[in-house]
C-alpha cells in the first residue's frame, strides 16, 4: 500500500498503526447494544458524567 501511494515505509506503518487504534477505541454496535439495555449501568454512567462535570470525588490513580 505504501508503494502504491509513493510514500515510505515509515508513513505506511504510522498511518496503519493510527487506524488499527482508532478501531479499538470505539465499541462495536452488538456491545453498545448490550450496554444501553443495562438500565442500571446506564444511570451509573450518567450519575458518574455528572459528578465528573461537576468535579465531584477525586482522581484515583
């Protein structure tokens, strides 16, 4: 692919890494099915957006 788009190597394996994170960075539509169904995670995760807006708790490393 690299040589097809006259670009070096270095290019091709950065750009591929980039797109191979960008792909595991977001759920897939059968898990994100699974997480809106859960009425009680989704009131956490909202409960935890808020707080977190309003800067509530405290970081935990």
């Amino acid at each position: 692919a690299a040589k097809i788009e006259h670009r070096p190597i270095s290019n091709f394996i950065t750009a591929r890494v980039i797109k191979d994170i960008e792909e595991s960075y977001y759920v897939d539509p059968i898990e994100m099915a699974q997480i809106k169904s859960d009425k009680s995670l989704m009131e956490k995760l909202k409960i935890g957006h808020r707080d977190a807006k309003e800067m509530k708790g405290k970081f935990v490393e």
